[in-house]
C-alpha cells in the first residue's frame, strides 16, 4: 500500500502546481489524472488479489 500512499501524493503535487502554474494548468490536471488512474488500478489490482486468495482457499470437507 505504500505505492498507492506515493501515487496519491503524486496526484495532489501535481493537483498543486496546476493550481499555481495557470500558464500549463491542462498539462498539470492531466498528469493529475495519469497519477489517480494508477492509484485506481493499484486499488484494483490488490482487490482482485483479495478476491483470488479468498476463492482459491480449499473449503473445509466434513
């Protein structure tokens, strides 16, 4: 989750400096939005992870 911790701060630098730098604010929104796709995937990637441990753990026979 460390990844996901960086990715977002990514995102919210990015996020600042467009707020700052109205001369490139599209390019800085649009790395914004690069960064919170990644984050988006990673959340996705670790959920279906969750997902296939939960699914291939054997069930108790009886």
């Amino acid at each position: 989750m460390n990844r996901l911790a960086e990715m977002r701060s990514q995102e919210y630098i990015c996020r600042e400096r467009a707020a700052l730098d109205s001369a490139r604010r599209s390019f800085w929104l649009a790395q914004a939005e690069e960064w919170e796709q990644r984050a988006l995937a990673e959340i996705a990637y670790h959920f279906r992870e969750c997902n296939l441990g939960a699914v291939e753990e054997p069930s108790p026979t009886r």
